[in-house]
C-alpha cells in the first residue's frame, strides 16, 4: 500500500487540483463542497485542509 497527504489552504483548492470523483464519483464538485461544508464551518476549513489518498500496492491481494 501506499499513502500520500497533501495540504491545501481551503476545500476549492483541493478540488482544483484533484478529481472529486476520488472522493466521491457520484457527486459534483458542488455538491461535495456544499456536503463538506455542513460539516466543517468556515473557521474549521481555515484551519487548512489534508488531502489524504491511499493506493493498493498489488491490487489482486484486495479480496
């Protein structure tokens, strides 16, 4: 397996820079970002924000 983390200063950031499918591929970009931001408020977002993705190494050892 392999991980990665990458900061960024707000959730549109994030979303410039990576897919929102990586997160969720049934929703829009707007529709996350509106979903995220119910759940953390504008001074928790200014916090900053980690991206955090995590590849499987040898993907047939997944099952």
């Amino acid at each position: 397996m392999t991980a990665r983390s990458t900061d960024y200063a707000y959730f549109d950031d994030r979303f410039a820079h990576e897919t929102g499918a990586s997160v969720n591929p049934l929703a829009t970009k707007q529709e996350q970002l509106a979903n995220i931001r119910q759940i953390y408020p504008p001074e928790r977002e200014a916090l900053g924000v980690v991206a955090i993705g995590i590849e499987l190494a040898d993907p047939s050892r997944a099952t």
